[in-house]
C-alpha cells in the first residue's frame, strides 16, 4: 500500500492509497480517515473504494484545489 494523497477536509484528514487486494485480485485506490494528520487512520465509512480495476494500477491520487473546491484526479 502506498499513500497518494493527504487533505484535510473539515475536522477530519483523508488520505488516498494505491493497493493491491491478493484476496481479490484488484489493484485500486482506497480511502482512510483520521481525526490528526499522523493518524491512526482508518477504513472511511462511505466511498472506501474510490477506485478498483482488475487488470490496471491505480496509482497516486491526488487532491487539487481549484477555485473554491477540491478535486480528486
């Protein structure tokens, strides 16, 4: 698992990893969230899979900030 992405949104920080599920057989990008920046980080609730593929590497999300709001790529 590597992480991509750090942001905080709200009270709470978001950070999107690029994985490998061995059980599954997907690659993909999941999401975590903590109450501080160093953690401890845990499964989000909602949207835990941001992104799944069978057969291609997700890799390095990344947050972006553009005018008021904040994208994913």
């Amino acid at each position: 698992m590597e992480a991509g992405a750090v942001e905080r949104i709200g009270d709470e920080y978001f950070m999107m990893a690029g994985t490998w599920d061995h059980h599954e057989g997907k690659f993909g990008i999941v999401t975590f969230v903590a109450k501080q920046p160093a953690g401890p980080f845990r499964p989000a609730q909602s949207n835990f899979f941001l992104l799944a593929s069978p057969s291609k590497a997700a890799y390095f999300s990344r947050f972006f900030p553009y005018q008021n709001e904040l994208l994913v790529n």
